[in-house]
C-alpha cells in the first residue's frame, strides 16, 4: 500500500513539474502605459432619452502587436461637458510590426437632461468634439 501510495505522489509531482516547465509564455507583461491619440469618433444618435444607453465608439491605430488599448480618462468637467483621453498599453518580447486600427467604446447613459459636449483627446492640442442632445 505504501509503495502504491509513493508512485501515486511521485506521478503528480512530476506532472506538475512538467505543466510547469511550459517556456512558451501566451501573455506577455504590460511594460508601460502611454497616451494614444484618438483617431475618430461614432456616435450613432446624436438625438437620445434620459437614463438610455448609447455606445460611443472610438477608433486608434496601434503601431504593432505589443499594443492595444488599456483604458480611457474620462473627466466630467461639468455637468454636461466630457473630456476623453484613450490609454494604450504596451508589452515587451516579440512582436508583429504593423499599423492597426482598434475600436474602444464607452457606454453613455445621461442622467439629467440637456446638451452634453464631448472632447475626444486627437494628439497634442487637439480635440475631436461631439454633441448628444438629450431629451
């Protein structure tokens, strides 16, 4: 019994030595997180109710595959002004080299009505804005 019980530890140990020796790593670590311009906006209906729900998407051209998009800063600068800033992260090891474009969407639900102004940050001292009347 014990020594069917010694081959039966000695079989998990190493197999988890095993699993554990993978060198083929399939995420890589977020080495820093940088601005990235926003390219351009979408906004479906620029007309919409109190408390609904629309997606606003955005769009930014990464310049390889070790980036893609982290985050957004999005600042309520009044009551109906909004200010956007996209993040995007950036990775270490290999990578495929190549402009592409991915879109990011933030979900807008008002709670009050009026004329809400977004700026979309589009590099340096640019802005893209948008307008969403809400009844």
């Amino acid at each position: 019994m014990k020594k069917l019980l010694k081959i039966g530890f000695s079989a998990v140990v190493l197999g988890l030595f095993f699993t554990s020796c993978n060198d083929e790593d399939d995420y890589q670590t977020i080495e820093s997180i940088a601005k990235i311009k926003i390219d351009s906006v979408k906004v479906v209906k620029d007309t919409m109710a109190v408390f609904t729900v629309q997606s606003i998407k955005t769009y930014s051209a990464y310049s390889s595959q070790c980036e893609g998009f982290y985050g957004y800063d999005y600042i309520y600068n009044n009551n109906l002004a909004r200010t956007v800033t996209a993040y995007k992260f950036i990775t270490g090891g290999p990578c495929i080299q190549g402009n592409h474009v991915v879109a990011s969407q933030i979900n807008f639900s008002p709670q009050k009505i009026g004329t809400y102004s977004f700026k979309f940050w589009n590099g340096g001292n640019n802005w893209i804005t948008k307008t969403i009347v809400v009844q």
